[in-house]
C-alpha cells in the first residue's frame, strides 16, 4: 500500500492515477499533426471557420472541454467522444463540436 494525501491504495491505482494525457490531433485532409504549441494554429482555424477573431485565449474554451476530453479518450475518435455531448450543449458549443468532428481526427496518447 503506498499513502498520498492522506489516502492508502495499492501501487497499481496511483501509477494509472498520475498517467499524462497528451492532446494530438490529425487534420482530416491534409494528415498534419497539431500537438503542443501546434494548438495554437487550431484554434485559429476554429476561429476562422467561425468567423471570429482569433485572442490570446482559446475560443469558446475549447481546450478545457474538448481537449481535455480528447487527450482523456486517446482511445477513442473524435466523434465518438464529442457527439454524445452534442445533444446538451449550447448552440455555441455545438458549432465547435461539429468543426472538430468535421475536421479532426484523434491522435492523442498516454504517457509519463
């Protein structure tokens, strides 16, 4: 058993515990990977798609969702991560979700 805050488990709960999720993806029709800094140039195809300016900040937040969501289910394709969330969200937020379905595929991993 090995003890971290406070709480006792055994070795092989905290090493998938503190595993990375590294963000990557693949665009649809050119095969370039975005990952990293890479991100950045996403966002402004977001925003160009959407017709916004592109800030110093993510649209929409979208990397504290989507993202966050992508890296997690580095298993798993783009749609079947986002679509279920399709239904609930604002329209706002499905115009994103349909942009990194249309676009992306997901390349993200798992590491330490």
């Amino acid at each position: 058993m090995i003890k971290r805050a406070g709480v006792s488990a055994p070795a092989y709960f905290w090493k998938g515990l503190f595993m990375a999720a590294y963000l990557s993806l693949v665009h649809k029709t050119s095969g370039e990977t975005f990952n990293g800094r890479g991100l950045i140039k996403v966002d402004e195809m977001l925003c160009d798609a959407l017709g916004v300016a592109p800030t110093d900040k993510w649209h929409n937040s979208w990397m504290s969702w989507i993202g966050f969501q992508l890296a997690y289910h580095a298993d798993k394709s783009v749609a079947d991560v986002l679509v279920p969330s399709r239904a609930d969200a604002r329209d706002n937020e499905r115009k994103v979700i349909d942009f990194f379905v249309a676009n992306f595929e997901n390349s993200s991993y798992h590491g330490r």
